[in-house]
C-alpha cells in the first residue's frame, strides 16, 4: 500500500488519471478509499502530498443494479476535472482557451487560468 501511495504522489504531478473499480459484494475496500482521498489529501509515508486528486474509486457493487452507463458516468466522472486540474497546475491550457482572435475566448493564457479555477 505504501508502494502505490508513492506511485501516485510522484503521478499527481503528470498527466495521469487512475480508475479503480472494487469487484465483489463483500470485500473491504478501505485501502481503496483511501486511495481515493476524497475527504483528504493522499500523502506518501513520507508526509509528501499529491499535488491534485488524481484517483477514482468506485465500488462495482453499488451500480450492479443500475447498469453499465451509470456506472461509466461515476468511474469516469472525475478524469475531466483532473485533466483540468492538470492543465491549470501545469499552466499548458490549450491554445483555443485564449486565441485572441477568436469570439468568446480569453485574452490572453492568465485570464482563462484564472477563470479555470
């Protein structure tokens, strides 16, 4: 578990999104959720923190009944986000977010930053 929480600490600072999907009815999945840190910031043994959310967990129990196109909405829901999340970090938006000469785009990069937050 230490392994992978290191993994995805150093990972959070690169274009990466990591999809886990918890397979069985009565399994424990607390590691999961803790990969997941929703609630906190994921951190390495070191006290090194992610730098962004880059982990979605779900749990394929809860969406057995429901079927494949929600499921695919919750595990999938979050990778927009993190890829912004990346873009923003990284300040490598893409071009047509501020073309000055196109109607209804920012300025200049800073403005579509800010406005990405």
């Amino acid at each position: 578990m230490e392994s992978t929480k290191e993994i995805l600490v150093q990972l959070s600072g690169m274009p990466f999104s990591a999809v886990i999907v918890g397979v069985g009815d009565d399994e424990d999945f607390a590691d999961m959720e803790e990969l997941d840190a929703d609630a906190t910031v994921l951190t390495d043994k070191n006290g090194i923190p992610a730098c962004r959310d880059i982990v979605q967990f779900v749990k394929y129990s809860d969406f057995k009944e429901l079927g494949m196109r929600e499921l695919a909405l919750e595990v999938l829901g979050e990778v927009p986000d993190q890829f912004v999340d990346y873009q923003v970090m990284t300040k490598e938006l893409p071009e047509m977010l501020y073309d000055h000469n196109a109607q209804n785009r920012f300025e200049n990069q800073e403005q579509a930053i800010i406005a990405a937050q």
